[in-house]
C-alpha cells in the first residue's frame, strides 16, 4: 500500500545501551559507579544512542543518563480510547484526587459530602449531570452508574425526598468538609488591592485606600515539588536534558529535532548551570533540573448557574507532552485558587 495509507504506530524510543557497551575517549569502559556519578566526572564525552526504525537518536551532554523512564514507554502513555485492550498489571500516572493533594483522606472517604450517603450522591450526581433533557443513553448511565453501583443501597432513601437534598447542596459552600484540608499544605487568606479613584493621587500606593479579599487557598511551590518527585508518577520523569536528532539515511546530515521541554537549548543550559554549582559537602546526589510550568484560566464549574472558579496550575516540563497532556494523567497540580472579586463587593470611598 502507498506509505500515506499505512496506519504505523508509534517507534519506540531510542535504546539506552547497558554500561558494558559505553566506552570513554580513551576506550576504557565505564562502571556502575562512573554512571552514576557522571556529573562529577567532566573527561565523560557525550553519550550518543542508537537510531530507532524512524532514524532518531539521542545525544546525553554529561555522559550515559542515570536513568530514562523510556523502559515505561507503552502505546496508553501516548494515546487513550475505550477500544484499547488495557494492561491490566499497568497503573494509571495519577488518581483523580492527586491534583489538589497527597491524600485529601477526608475526600476520598467521604466522597459523597454533602449528601448523607453514597447512594443519594450517586442519584443526584445522574440527576444534575449529563444531559438536561433524559434520553435513553441517560437511561443507560442511571442503570450503570447509579443503580448497578457496588455502594449503592436501596435503604438509603427511606424518607428521601429530592427537594431536600438540592437544598442541602446549596447550602454545602460554606459547610463543613467544604475547605480544602490544612494536612495536605492548603493555606487560606486574605489580599489587600489598592483602590484607585479617579482624579485623586496619592504619595505612593500605600496611601490608597485598601480592599480585604478574602478566600484565597494556595499551597507554597517547594511543597508541591517535593510532593510531585514522591509521586508514583514521578518515575515518567526525564530529568537528564538531552538533544533529539533525525538521520533519515547513513548518508544524510542529523537534523535537530525540538519537541519536548527537556530537549531545548534552555533546559540544557539550565541543567549546565547548576552542575556548575559547588555541592554540599559529602553530597554524592545527582543534581537535576525540574522545569515548573504555570498556568491559570477562569473554570465554569457547572452547567447552570454562573458559579466559577480561577485556579492556578503548576506542570512539570520533566514529563512528556503526550501525557502531560492527557485528561486521564492528571498532570496539573493545583496551586492556588483566586477568588473572583464583584465590582459590588468594592466599597464605595468618598473623597
């Protein structure tokens, strides 16, 4: 068949060789413990690795990497569809509750709050959720995913009646178990913003008068960081930078290729610069370089209503962007959450 009619699933990556096969300039072989420690050996030349089907290669700068999540590389890290037979011995990157933090025990025991039991969660969450207008998927979903549930129990709605429990729903913002839980490193406060006013001017914006804002949960950065490289997820971290080539033909030049974060010019120099730095003494660690990428956008939380939410994300530039940017990877932790401020809210100063 014609090449553009051929349906080739994606290359593996290009193979790290083991350390027998590594030589230096000198041809002398590297050991386990020269691997390791390449970062401390600055005679080590750049490690080079074999070309893939599609003739690519890598090029290490500091030597043979201690470690590439490329032995992880399967077809579900770079694709996702419910006609995929799934490896059941696969574990998913991330659960659905990583994101806002490390155990979030509370949520994950009482994931129904506010609602009173499991059962009544799953009904209104059908009720709520989906389509406005019942059609016969919607039928389907409510067998499947509410009556069929294993927490599902049919003494659970003695005296239930639906009217009570949107109320409940309602009332559930200022709650308990509405707050985000101090154990996992959420800090709530409040910021001051000075109030302009027009033809008034002031020495200096602490003269301006001030508006409290309260309602602001954030988590500081270095706790999120260490939390994400504790993760299980973190084993699909790249944290050696190297450079991407394409050699279609032995006779061909090599053609860069830029296509992850941890293959630019930047995160190499980055990764330079801090081999440069003197170590703490005794610290035999390798040094690595971990890319934080933020990001922040207004969210609708529901279909009805105008409730929103303005939270902002921290990614890692260490994971690849096939799963980075994946839905079921859950690779946005969730950094702080911005409270929206009403022009009605602004005091009104006279002066």
């Amino acid at each position: 068949m014609p090449q553009r009619y051929r349906d080739e699933l994606p290359p593996q990556p290009p193979p790290i060789v083991s350390a027998e096969q590594v030589g230096t300039s000198d041809g002398a072989n590297l050991d386990d413990n020269d691997i390791q420690l390449s970062e401390n050996r600055p005679d080590l030349p750049a490690f080079t690795t074999d070309l893939n089907s599609y003739g690519v290669y890598r090029v290490y700068p500091h030597g043979r990497p201690s470690y590439t999540p490329d032995e992880l590389h399967t077809l579900q890290q770079v694709s996702d569809s419910s006609t995929f037979v799934k490896d059941p011995s696969a574990s998913e990157s991330r659960t659905w509750w990583s994101p806002l933090g490390s155990s979030l025990v509370e949520l994950r025991e009482n994931y129904f709050a506010p609602f009173l039991n499991a059962s009544i969660f799953r009904l209104m969450s059908w009720f709520y959720g989906g389509s406005n207008l019942k059609s016969l998927g919607e039928l389907d979903r409510l067998v499947n995913e509410v009556i069929l549930a294993n927490d599902f129990q049919q003494k659970d709605f003695v005296g239930f009646s639906a009217s009570r429990e949107s109320e409940r729903l309602d009332k559930h913002e200022d709650g308990p178990g509405s707050r985000l839980p101090t154990q996992d490193g959420w800090i709530e406060t409040s910021v001051k913003i000075s109030l302009p006013a027009d033809g008034v001017k002031h020495r200096s914006e602490a003269d301006a008068p001030q508006f409290s804002v309260p309602g602001l949960f954030y988590r500081r950065p270095l706790e999120v960081l260490k939390s994400a490289f504790q993760e299980d997820a973190a084993e699909n971290f790249h944290v050696s930078a190297h450079e991407m080539f394409w050699k279609p033909s032995p006779e061909s030049p090599p053609e860069r290729i830029y296509s992850e974060l941890y293959t630019a010019d930047a995160f190499i120099a980055e990764q330079e610069k801090i081999k440069q730095q003197p170590r703490e003494p005794g610290c035999e660690l390798e040094t690595v370089v971990a890319s934080i990428m933020l990001w922040s956008d207004s969210t609708h939380l529901t279909s009805f209503g105008n409730a929103s939410l303005w939270p902002i994300y921290m990614f890692f530039g260490n994971l690849s962007k096939y799963i980075r940017a994946k839905p079921t990877s859950f690779a946005a932790h969730h950094l702080a959450y911005i409270p929206k401020v009403c022009l009605l809210d602004l005091p009104q100063f006279h002066y």
